[in-house]
C-alpha cells in the first residue's frame, strides 16, 4: 500500500493495461456452451454473505447488501437474460420465493472458484451488482460493471464521482442516504432499460 506514495501515483498515473485478468481459455470455452445464447446476457450479485464471526464486518456487510424483493425489480426488465453468481443456497432460492419470477434468469451450478467465475464473465454483456469479489473481477477484466455502493462506500470507489480510477469499464451506482436501496434501484433500472433497448 506504500508504493502509490513512493512512486507518486495519482489517478491520471494510475497503470491502466486493461484487462489484467483473462479467463483459462479452455474454461471459457466450455462455460460459453452452457451461458443462453440470444438475448443479452447480465450476470449480477445482489447481496454478500455476512461475516457472523466478527459484528463489524457483518454490520458493514448488511449494509452492502440489497434485499432480495428490492432487487427483483431489476431482473422483470425485459430483453435480458440474468445470470446469478448467488452462492449460497439460501440466497440462490431467494428470488424465487417472490410472484413474478423472470423467466429469464438463471443461476450459475457448480461454480468452484475464481477460474470458473472468470470464463463465465468473459461470455456476459454487463455484470451488476453489490460491491463484492466479483465486481472486481469482472472490472478487472475489462468488463462493463455497475456497482451499486452503500452510503458509507468503501474507499476504492472515492466520493462524488461514477467512473473508478481502478477500473475504466466501470460505472458506480451510490446511496445517496444510508439504508436507501430504492433510489439506486429505480436509477439501475432506467440505465438498465436504455441499455437493453441498445443492446436488443
């Protein structure tokens, strides 16, 4: 962390050789046959796993997260086709449990680690989500990522600004008071609609 210092780094000097990361070529290859082909394809995450085993973390990790109904209203615009990178069973199965389930979404099996992750996102359009693990991988690999970040956001994504010095492919969605997911949500969702519209 101290080498920006040493080597006088500022956001214009930032080493910018995008991507960084590439997927396992073979991988790509094989999770490309399974990934729908048509419509456009967003992979997203709407929630992290809370770190029970330390009360600050959790409460940090509570409040990155989207609910489940909150996020719904996302996954109903039409013409996409998303991909969940949802781990855990009970987060996979959450969507589900709500009336009006699109049609159009599908959850990633059998994910074992980053590799996996990588090849699949290397087939996607857009990745969208909570600021987790795989925003970075998908910014890191130069893929369009919207990241939607709590009020008090973490410090990589900075203050009063929607591109990111770490990552040109991305645009940051923020809180603009804490707790307050509808707003994002709504502001997501017309991005999100014109996006479709261009990309259908």
């Amino acid at each position: 962390m101290s080498l920006p210092r040493l080597f006088n780094t500022t956001f214009d000097t930032i080493p910018c050789d995008m991507p960084y990361l590439r997927p396992v070529p073979e991988e790509a290859e094989r999770w490309a046959q399974w990934l729908p082909a048509g419509k456009p394809r967003v992979g997203f995450v709407w929630a992290v796993d809370p770190r029970a085993c330390n009360p600050y973390l959790n409460a940090i990790d509570r409040r990155r997260s989207v609910s489940a109904s909150t996020f719904l209203q996302l996954l109903r615009i039409t013409g996409i086709t998303f991909i969940s990178f949802q781990k855990r069973r009970g987060k996979c199965c959450a969507i589900g449990r709500y009336s009006g389930r699109p049609a159009a979404l599908r959850s990633v099996p059998d994910v074992t680690d980053f590799t996996d992750t990588a090849a699949i996102v290397t087939s996607l359009d857009l990745v969208m989500g909570v600021d987790t693990s795989v925003m970075h991988l998908a910014g890191a690999m130069n893929k369009p990522v919207w990241i939607l970040s709590r009020f008090d956001g973490c410090w990589r994504w900075l203050r009063d600004r929607d591109d990111s010095p770490w990552y040109p492919s991305a645009r940051v969605f923020r809180q603009r008071r804490s707790g307050d997911w509808d707003e994002v949500i709504e502001e997501v969702a017309q991005v999100l609609r014109d996006w479709a519209a261009l990309h259908h």
